[in-house]
C-alpha cells in the first residue's frame, strides 16, 4: 500500500510503525474472508482492510476521529483472524491498538459511553472492587427483568455462583516429591481470580505436582490488556510497567524459567510487552525478556511437562473451543488439543472454529448486538456436535458461551489437572 507521510509525522514513533504495517498492505481482501464483523454485517468498512484504510486517512492527514470512524474501529473484536489469513504478514494487530489510541485522544465520545468505559476501566481490573460486583450481581439476577436491556444483559454474563478458593494464598507454591525441575511465575490475573479461581488452583497444583515450583507476585493483578483494547494508552501502560519491573526483579533475584499465563487474551499482552517498549530505552530490554519468558499455560505443559495420565473408565467427548487469542494472537493451537488427546479422550473440532464467539475481553459489554449473534453462531456449532463438555483456554470465552447454553465449560488446565490425578472439577459433577 502506498502512503504519504510526511518526514514531520514519521519522526513520531508510532506513525513510523504505523506506516511500515500499512505498506505490507495488497489491497487483496482475504482478511475479510476470515472477519467476523464482516460475515455478519457486509460493511467494507467493518472489515480489516476497511478499517486499515479509515485508521491511514487519520494518521495520513492528522485528521481527528469522528461517530462514524469511531462506530468501525470499535466494531473490531481484535480476534486477529485477519492475521492468520493475510498472506501478506500486516500486523493488523498493532495497528488497531494505533488507531485506538488516536481515537482516544482525538474524539469525545457520548457521555453514556465514557461513562460505561470508565466504569469497566476501573472495575474489571481491580479484583477486590469486581469482587464487589460479583456478589451484587448474585443478588440482582433475580430481578433483572426490571432493567434496562444493556444492563440485564450485562448481568447474563456474570456467574450465578461464585466459588470459594481452595487453595490458601501465599507467594510460593513449592514443588512436590524430591526434585525441582523448574520455578515459574504465574499471572492469576483480575476478572478470572474472582469468577473461576478454581482455574488458577488447577494450575498450581498440576505443576507443584509435576516438580515444578509457582511463585505469585502479590503485586500484580492486572496484564493491563483490558485499559490497552479500550484505548486508555496511560492505565495501560501504567500495569505493563508494574509488570515488568516486579517481574524482572524476581527473574534477577531468584530466577525464573517461564510466566505463565492461563488466561490467552493476558498472554497475548504479555508477549507483545517487548515492542510495546521497543522505543523505551530504560523498560526495552526488560520488556523483551518478559515476554521471552511468557508461555500459555498448554504452551508450558507441552513443551517442558512429562504428564502421567491416569485410566479413566470413562472416556468423553470434549469439544476444543479455540480463543482467538490463542489461535490467532499467539498461534497456539494444536498444543491443547495434543494434551488431551494424549489423556484418551476425543477431542471434538467445533465448525467454524476460527469464529470468535464474540467474548473479545469487553466485546460482549460495548457490543451486544453483535457479541449475541456471534454466540449463537458458536452455540449453534458446538451443539451440533454433541459434545460432553467443552475445553477452552480463556475465561473471556468461558463466560461467554456458558451463558449461551448448558453444556459444562471448563478451562484446559483444570482438563489435564483432573486427567493426571487432580479432583474433578465441580462443573462435571453431573457426568
């Protein structure tokens, strides 16, 4: 794609980035074969290549962002399915957190909209106020017929029990047996930690029991991809930096061999820290190695984890939903699956699986138009093939598509925890 900035715009970093994605560019349209908003609203401007072309129009002629700019760019789920399709290598992905950010900066939105983003800005992030939410929204549920629309589908998505952790909180999980073979960092994330800490015991306790020991920084909460996809560059930047630096310090002090993440949509963050700091002279090279260190959770378990299946009577059919964070974002797709094929289960392929299902972090909130439409699509394909349960890798997807239909959804992790000799997970309990 030919472009036209100036030597002034290009001396600004991100335009220089910006740039460089967009002469990759071939016009060629395939990544609108693969986007969803495109699928389900014909318009060439809710598609990648029409939104690259709305985002070069801004940064081409210092142009400020307007309602119909900022209607499209928001459209996108950053699912990143345009980046696995594209034969041409566009970074679509960094592109879009460009555009974004210039939307930010350059356009008031509608009071009602900064109102519903600040107040998702400063909830979901912070553990101990969602904690709050969560056990209101227990008590609201019932009532929810009494609400506005946005609000009690908002409240769909919340879960109807909140569980109790079972595993005592502490900074270090040691291994166990006799053998260490490796220390690692888990992110037990803000949203995940509240709703489903059943995810985070499950990996723990699958990896103490493998010889590997955990670490959990009491300090860091948030990845910071939730302020990121909202565009709050500042909130965003002010987690990644956190981060980083406790991170770090803990790989210098006492060593660590990976991060772990069990939540794709933070591990697709935390492994693009190192350029989001490409330009920081002081967080570069600190930046660049956590995100060296960052592995999924079945990234980690298949690469460097000799697992011990036990023999179950009964063998199931588990359908692996693929988040678009893991597939797309972070090309990991065929390692979960490898996980629990090997425990002698089938592993069920969901049509369309390269379909988000419309979770996208905040998506199903700003966007529940078209969230719904997306859910159903993916509800429709997962029953389809009658599986006994559902396996993904994202607590975004989980909630998702549990609030779409009865078929039990649980994390991979908690899968292969139960499979090699963890409890079963209480979502199951009736299989």
């Amino acid at each position: 794609m030919q472009t036209s900035f100036t030597e002034e715009q290009l001396k600004n970093k991100e335009n220089k980035s910006s740039e460089e994605i967009l002469r990759k560019c071939v016009h060629c349209g395939m990544c609108n074969a693969t986007c969803p908003t495109y699928g389900i609203l014909g318009d060439e401007l809710d598609g990648p290549r029409g939104r690259i072309y709305l985002i070069k129009d801004m940064l081409e002629n210092n142009k400020p962002a307007n309602k119909k700019i900022t209607k499209h760019i928001d459209r996108c789920l950053s699912c990143y399915a345009c980046m696995t399709t594209c034969p041409s290598g566009v970074n679509y992905m960094h592109l879009i957190d460009h555009g974004r950010n210039y939307v930010e900066e350059t356009y008031q939105r509608p009071l009602f909209e900064r109102l519903i983003r600040k107040t998702l800005s400063l909830v979901l992030p912070n553990p101990r106020i969602f904690k709050i939410l969560a056990y209101t929204s227990l008590i609201a549920k019932p009532f929810s017929f009494l609400f506005p629309k946005f609000l009690k589908n908002s409240l769909s998505l919340m879960p109807s029990r909140i569980p109790k952790k079972t595993i005592r909180t502490q900074k270090i999980y040691p291994s166990e047996g006799k053998k260490t073979i490796a220390r690692v960092a888990l992110l037990i994330g803000c949203v995940q930690r509240v709703i489903s800490p059943e995810i985070n015991e499950s990996t723990i306790r699958l990896l103490n029991r493998h010889g590997v020991e955990v670490v959990v920084l009491p300090k860091i909460d948030c990845c910071g991809s939730l302020n990121h996809h909202l565009g709050k560059k500042d909130l965003a930047e002010k987690s990644f930096i956190k981060n980083i630096n406790f991170w770090y310090d803990e790989y210098l002090e006492n060593g660590l061999d990976a991060i772990i993440s069990n939540t794709s949509g933070c591990g697709t963050t935390l492994k693009d820290y190192g350029y989001i700091f490409r330009n920081n002279k002081k967080l570069k090279k600190k930046a660049k190695k956590i995100s060296e260190l960052t592995k999924d959770i079945s990234e980690y378990l298949d690469e460097n984890i000799k697992l011990e299946f036990s023999q179950k009577k009964q063998k199931y059919k588990i359908a692996y939903h693929s988040a678009c964070s893991m597939q797309h974002g972070q090309k990991i797709h065929e390692q979960p699956i490898n996980l629990i094929k090997k425990s002698g289960n089938d592993v069920l392929n969901i049509p369309d699986g390269h379909i988000c299902c419309g979770s996208a972090g905040t998506y199903n909130i700003l966007q529940q138009k078209i969230a719904k439409t997306l859910l159903k699509n993916k509800v429709k394909n997962i029953e389809d093939i009658s599986p006994d349960f559902i396996s993904t890798g994202n607590i975004g997807c989980m909630t998702q598509i549990s609030s779409g239909t009865n078929i039990p959804i649980i994390h991979t992790v908690e899968v292969v925890d139960w499979l090699t000799g963890g409890p079963k997970p209480y979502k199951l309990k009736d299989l």
